[in-house]
C-alpha cells in the first residue's frame, strides 16, 4: 500500500488508493459450478431486479407458463423484462420481502414448478454476426439481461447507448475484486468459449473492434481459459492481466488502468470512449442472443464461515437464499450475519427468506469470527483512508463534517464523488464505519432536496392560488364598476 | 445489534489503534535501552517516572470527564506520549522534571482538547518546549555517557539521589551538548573548527549516539533504525521523514558551503539533537499533521526549514520542538488547501474535460 500512496500524490497515476482484504477465495474456487440444484418448490420473481421502471405482469394468477415465457414486461426507457425460469403455473402476485437490508415487502411474483421444466419455443441464430448491429440491444433487451456484477442496469440500455456515442473500447470486467466471490472466476475457467463468443457479439452490436477482458492476477487458471478461448479472434479480445486489488473491479478504476483516462466527474464512461461489462453479462448475452434463451438463471457464490459445503451454485432466478444456503450445508446457529453480495459493498440482510434476483453474485453467512463487530473509536487521523480511497476523497475530514452536523461542508470535500467502495472502513484502525456517514449524509442530503423543493412547490401553488384570488377579485371589481357604470348610464339616459 | 454488522464492509483490516501505538513504542526501545545504557539508572528512573505519571494524568481525566478509563488506558497513546516526553529530558534531570513533563503533555497537551485524536499541537513537544521555557538549568544541564560500572557511572544510591533529592551532579560528569557547545563558542566570536574541537566532536561517535544529549535522542543511529522499521510496516509513510530530513540536509549544505566556519554541514545537523527523533516520531505523529500525502511533504519541509533556522539563527540551540509546534499550528491551512485530487475532477475540484473540449 504504501507503494500505491506514492501515485497518489501525482495527476494521473495508474492505480490510486485500494487495499488488499484477505480474498477467502479458497472455499470455492477449486470446485466446478454445481448445475444439479434441485427445483425450489417456489419461486419469488421480484417484479423489480433491475435499475429503473419495474416490469409490469403479462400473465394473470393461475396461467400456466413454460419455461422461458415472459412473465413481465419492462416499462419505460430503463426497465427490463423478467421471464419463466422454469415451467409451472403463476399462483399468485403478491408483495414479498425484497431482497434488500430492509426485505421491505415489494411486488412479487409466485411460480410454482411443475417439475417438468419445459422450455417454450426459442429462436436462436446460427450466425449472429449477419444481424444487423441494432438487433442485438434489442435482442439482449427481451431477453431481460441485467449488468450481473451487481449493479443490475439493462445491459440493452448500455449497448444502445455505447453504439450511438461510437465507443473505441469494450472492457470486459474479470476482476471479480470481493472477497469470498468466485462464481465470475468459476465462469471463465468453465464457460470461456461462450463468454468470448459473447464479448464478440456485443462488439457487432456496438460496432466496435476491441475489447479488453481485464482479469485479477489472483485468477490464473481464468486467465489462461480466456486468453485460450480469445485466440483464434485476431486482436479482437484482448485478454489482460490486472492487480488483484480492492476494488479493481471499480469501473472507472480499470478505465484508468486501461487506458490512462478519467472518466470526468458527473459524466459517463462512454463520454471518454468506453463501455464496460461483466463476464456474467458477456456470457447471458451470448445465451440470448446465439440461443435465443432469456435470463432466468445465474451462477451465485454460497459461501462464509457458517456453510458447510461453500461451492458456486447455478441456480433459477426467484430461488430463495434460504434455499441455496440449505443446500450448501448452511448453520444457522452459527451464524451472525447474512450479506448478499460481497463483504465489501455488498448488503446486510436480516434473514435469508429472500428471493435471488438477476444481480445477486453471492450470498454469504457469516460466523460471529468473521464479522467485525466492535464499537468505534476515537479517529486518530492516520489517514489511511486517504491512502486507501480509490477516487482521491478525505474521508476522516468528511467523516469529522457529517459528524458536526455539517453535511454540506461535506459535500465540498468530494461526498458525491464516493463510490462507497468500503475501502476506507476496512482500513480504518479505529473501526469507524465511514462508508455508513457517507451514506447517511448523502441519503439526508436527496431527503432534503426533495423537502426543499416540496416546499418551494407548496410555496409557489400557495402565490399562485392568492394572485389567482386577487386576479379574480379585481376582475369582479371591474365587472362590478362597468355595471355600476352601465346603471348609471341607464338612470341617466331613462331621467332624459 | 453493533453497527459494523449492519452496515457493509463486513470484514476490516487487522490493524487497531493499540497494535500501532505498540508498534511505535517497539520502534522507540532500542533508542531508549541505548539511552538507558549509557546515562545509567537516573535515566532509566526518569523513564518510569514519566510513563507512571502519563498513566496517572490520563486515568485522573477520563475518571474526571466521565469516560472509561481501561479501556482508553489500553489503546497506548497516554504511554507513548509518556515515552516521547521522557526521551527529550535530560536524563539526569529529578523526577519531577518527569512528572511536570507528563502532566503537561497527558493533561494540556491532549486531554483538555478532549482526548485522542482531538489535540492540535504534539503532547511531547508541547511538554518539552513549556519545560524548557519554565525550568531552563534543569531541562539545560546534561550528563556525559559512561559505560554501565565503569567509575564515572553513578552506583545505584547514588542514582537515586540524582533522580529523588536532586543531588547535583559530580564535577567532570556533566557538559554541553554538541549543539549548544557550537553556539555558545559562535556567541564568543569562534569557529565552527575550533567549537568541533572542544566539544569533542567525534563523527561516528556522535551517530552512534555515545555524546551528550537528551535521554533517548542521541543515538541517530537507532532513532532511524526504529523509524525505518515503522515504515516498513506502514505504520507511518515517508513523506514526511523524507522531506524534514531532505530539508535540513540542502539548507545545511548550501550554507555550509557558502561559509564553512559559521555554518554546521549536513551531517552534523542529522545526528545531532532531536532531528532523527522529530523526523521519524514526532513530526509523523497522525493527530497533528496534515492528511494528504502532498500537505505531509509541505509540512516536513516545513519542520525542517524552521529547525535549520532555529538552530543556526535562534536564540535557542536546539529547534526540533519550536518547529514541530509551530507547523502543527499550519495543519489545519494545510489540510484546507493542500488536497489529493479527486477523480474525474482537476485540482481545483472541477470536472475534467471530455475529449473534445466539452465540460
């Protein structure tokens, strides 16, 4: 780390900040993906499992449904569609914990399997190169793919958006930086040809001639798939090496690192010629596209301390986490916490009774060892944060602001510019949980715009409603005084 | 239920508050041992009585100010402060000198800003410079080294008496340290060359630390081995040691080699007085310097611009804690203005062009 301080202090390093959590990797990467998971007897599909509009339902309570059929449909601009991941039959819409640390109740849909698994019809094509670039995007967008690292934007939104500003570069992103995850890892070894082929049909839909597969040191079997499967496709994907550091994956970090450009602040990285994808996404675009098969099913990381058998787990989109967990050996006696996701961004859950939905890469129960759990301490102003943080911020000056009550003092030191990376608690000898004050600052800070302009709202309907009185009260005024004058010019005209 | 579980990252480095001021102690004892060897048991009574008493002061203010007082007696700092303070007394200096040192550093340096964390100026320096000011034979009269049992070391009662009845030194057993040897021989008109001569100055044995001097400063030798080994466990980064110490070295060059006979050289400010100490354990001291990696190289420049100053224009001889204090009173600018580049965004903070000269 203190390496990497020394780039800090320049304009344009190659890496800046990060830090190197213990990978705990080992408990899964050495075994295949498991592709036996036996159906759930229900599953719960989230309406809402991506950014933007939820879908809306297209099938009624007690439609039998095949394997792929769409159930909803996507709404608006951003939203995407959420199909079968098995054949059965829809036994209700309902609202059911989210997954999500307050697994608030949320419209849900309820599928019951029939065990028989029946695929509806599918189209694919033999050769998707001979489609016309736009017909990708819309292919990837009916079959509801998500970004599957986490984030969970329409992937067709992205494509859309890359072919019209003329990206340069596709990066593909192998980092897979959490600790615990392996399931990326597990899909490169097992499934390179296909991610390949998938990176190689977005590149058509964007009309673009390079990709960059940028892959952790720490992956070397990974590395050595991809690379093999990127071959035969001239410099078209290029396969690289990066760092394993926390958090490489950033995208804007690996942009950096690629190309020695910023993406500006407030912009996007398509504004400086980029795009970037996860493996998982390059592989479910390849199974839309070639295969004509939605997303309804996804390789998620089962793993921490309290599981038995930790393994990677290809398993129906609406699988309860309980599920999973229970397959892999789970204790619940032994466990003191439950995070979806990876340790370090990803989400506390109060229980695991939560359906998996398209960007869930893990699910983790941790024993009482493993979590970190003693109370903050005084900030001895050591600055590892400011070491540690990737997107050149001061966190224990901000965290000192939000602390006083000054949340827009904050906001001077960079508070929107924080990718709440974690990188910055992890460090920190006094265990202060920063990345929660930034989160809180900024979730008060939209609370307030959102008041405040309420408020000014309220004002200007209130202004409005008393000029449109005083308006209508003059306009009586006149009417009132033309009659009196009218009057008075009858009086006088009937006395002459 | 604690907040870390509820709120991600879920895992966190193994490096606590205590483990660092453990570690910075560590570095500090070969230094200290030294220390203790050469000035024999006065000094070795001082050290304790100045560790005890920070301990006393700081469970004295947590008990006052309602705070629990195990727990933040264990984090270390009341000791490390404690320790710091003790290095810079005369070693022979009486026991009181210790605990005044203590309870200045404990009490006004740290506890009444409120604690860890909270103190603008550095607790030790801010002890040391107040007991120099309010008690200048005590904090001014050194004892020379001796081997452990030879004659001129003191037996142990006789140590005692040094350190609890202020029995004055014997004659001959006493002298000026280097630094104040030169100045005082350059007030009376003489040179750099003759001053070297009567304070014995002895190249390697002033790096080795075998001089007079402050309990755990003379030995430059061990005060950078120490530091070294805080940097390679990252427990403090070389931005700092390597600008103050960077600093002196060019100004005491570029002097020395304008005027050789009124102008110390390089080598002799490094090794002597508090230089090594402020470079590697005071000046780095997290509290009060500045965050970014570009505000700690102005600061250490700063310490080492003020301490070639003090020294070779000041009224005093030795500049380590005047500096320290006075560029712990800039941190705060430093930190305002002196800030990392955040992403996407210039040094001003404002977005970064796009290609094309679009904002």
């Amino acid at each position: 780390m203190a390496a990497f301080s020394f780039f800090s202090f320049g304009a344009s390093g190659k890496i800046r900040g990060g830090v190197h959590p213990k990978p705990r990797k080992e408990a899964t990467f050495d075994r295949p993906i498991e592709t036996a998971f036996p159906l759930p007897e229900r599953l719960y599909l989230c309406l809402q499992q991506h950014a933007g509009q939820p879908a809306e339902p297209v099938v009624r309570v007690g439609d039998k449904v095949l394997k792929g059929q769409l159930l909803a449909a996507g709404q608006g601009a951003i939203s995407a569609p959420v199909h079968a991941p098995t054949s059965g039959v829809v036994t209700d819409i309902l609202e059911y914990p989210a997954p999500h640390p307050s697994t608030l109740p949320t419209p849900t849909l309820l599928l019951e399997p029939d065990g028989e698994d029946r695929w509806i019809e599918i189209q694919g094509v033999a050769d998707p190169f001979a489609l016309p670039p736009e017909e990708i995007s819309a292919r990837v967008g009916a079959a509801g793919v998500v970004g599957m690292g986490g984030a969970a934007f329409p992937s067709a939104v992205k494509l859309n958006l890359g072919r019209k500003t003329r990206i340069q570069t596709l990066l593909i992103n192998g980092g897979e930086c959490e600790p615990y995850l392996t399931c990326d890892d597990r899909l490169m070894r097992e499934r390179a040809a296909d991610i390949v082929d998938g990176i190689l049909i977005m590149l058509h839909g964007l009309e673009c001639n390079k990709a960059i597969v940028g892959i952790e040191d720490n992956k070397p079997e990974a590395y050595a798939a991809v690379s093999a499967a990127a071959a035969p496709h001239g410099g078209k994907v290029e396969v690289r090496q990066v760092p394993s550091l926390y958090p490489m994956g950033w995208d804007k970090q690996l942009i950096r690192y690629f190309t020695g450009k910023e993406v500006p602040a407030g912009g996007r990285s398509a504004d400086i010629g980029v795009l970037m994808h996860n493996v998982a996404t390059a592989y479910a675009v390849q199974q839309a596209v070639r295969y004509g098969r939605p997303l309804v099913s996804r390789v998620v990381t089962v793993s921490g301390s309290a599981v038995s058998a930790p393994r990677n787990v290809e398993a129906p989109i609406g699988t309860l986490l309980a599920d999973l967990l229970a397959f892999c050996g789970h204790r619940p006696d032994d466990t003191a916490s439950y995070v979806m996701g990876g340790p370090m961004m990803g989400d506390f859950l109060p229980h695991p009774k939560v359906p998996l939905v398209k960007g869930t890469c893990g699910i983790l129960a941790l024993s009482p060892k493993e979590v970190a759990a003693s109370d903050a301490k005084a900030c001895i102003r050591c600055s590892r944060c400011v070491s540690a943080c990737p997107a050149g911020l001061l966190p224990l000056e901000m965290m000192s602001r939000i602390r006083a009550g000054q949340l827009e003092s904050a906001l001077g030191y960079g508070l929107k510019d924080c990718i709440s990376c974690g990188s910055c608690s992890y460090v920190c000898p006094s265990e202060i949980p920063l990345v929660h004050y930034f989160k809180y600052a900024s979730g008060e800070l939209v609370a307030r715009e959102q008041n405040k302009h309420r408020t000014e709202q309220t004002k200007r309907l209130a202004e409005e409603r008393q000029a449109r009185f005083e308006r209508q009260k003059q306009e009586q005024a006149a009417l009132a005084a033309q009659r009196r004058l009218k009057a008075q010019q009858r009086k006088a005209e009937e006395a002459a | 239920m604690s907040l870390s579980l509820l709120s991600a990252p879920f895992t966190r480095a193994d490096s606590q508050v205590q483990g660092i001021m453990v570690a910075v102690m560590l570095a500090l004892l070969p230094a200290t041992a030294f220390g203790i060897f050469i000035f024999g048991w006065p000094a070795f009574f001082l050290w304790a009585v100045t560790l005890l008493s920070a301990l006393a002061f700081e469970a004295l203010c947590l008990e006052l100010a309602g705070k629990p007082v195990k727990a933040v007696l264990l984090d270390g700092s009341a000791l490390l402060s404690g320790w710091l303070v003790a290095m810079t007394l005369p070693p022979w200096a009486p026991w009181w000198i210790g605990v005044v040192g203590a309870g200045l550093g404990v009490v006004v340096g740290k506890q009444v800003f409120g604690g860890l964390g909270q103190n603008p100026f550095n607790p030790a320096m801010l002890a040391r410079v107040a007991l120099l000011v309010a008690f200048p034979l005590e904090m001014t009269t050194w004892a020379l080294p001796s081997l452990p049992f030879s004659s001129s070391a003191p037996g142990l009662f006789d140590s005692l008496a040094i350190t609890f009845a202020g029995a004055p030194a014997a004659d001959g057993m006493t002298g000026p340290t280097l630094i104040g040897n030169w100045k005082t021989e350059a007030s009376q008109g003489r040179g750099l060359s003759e001053s070297l001569v009567s304070g014995h100055y002895n190249v390697m044995a002033s790096i080795l630390g075998w001089k007079a001097g402050s309990l755990g400063e003379t030995s430059s030798l061990l005060v950078a081995l120490g530091g070294l080994w805080l940097l390679k466990k990252n427990i403090i980064t070389w931005h700092i040691p390597v600008s103050l110490l960077a600093t002196v070295a060019l100004l005491a060059s570029v002097f020395a080699l304008t005027d050789g006979e009124r102008y110390a050289g390089p080598l002799f400010h490094l090794t002597s007085g508090a230089v090594m100490l402020a470079a590697f354990f005071i000046a780095t001291d997290y509290v009060t310097s500045p965050s970014s990696p570009a505000g700690q190289l102005i600061f250490g420049a700063g310490c080492g611009l003020f301490i070639f100053i003090i020294r070779t224009w000041g009224a005093y001889p030795e500049g380590a804690g005047f500096s320290v204090l006075l560029m712990n009173a800039l941190t705060p600018v430093i930190d305002h203005y002196v800030r990392p580049r955040i992403y996407g965004r210039d040094l001003k903070g404002r977005p970064l062009d796009l290609p094309g000269g679009r904002r």
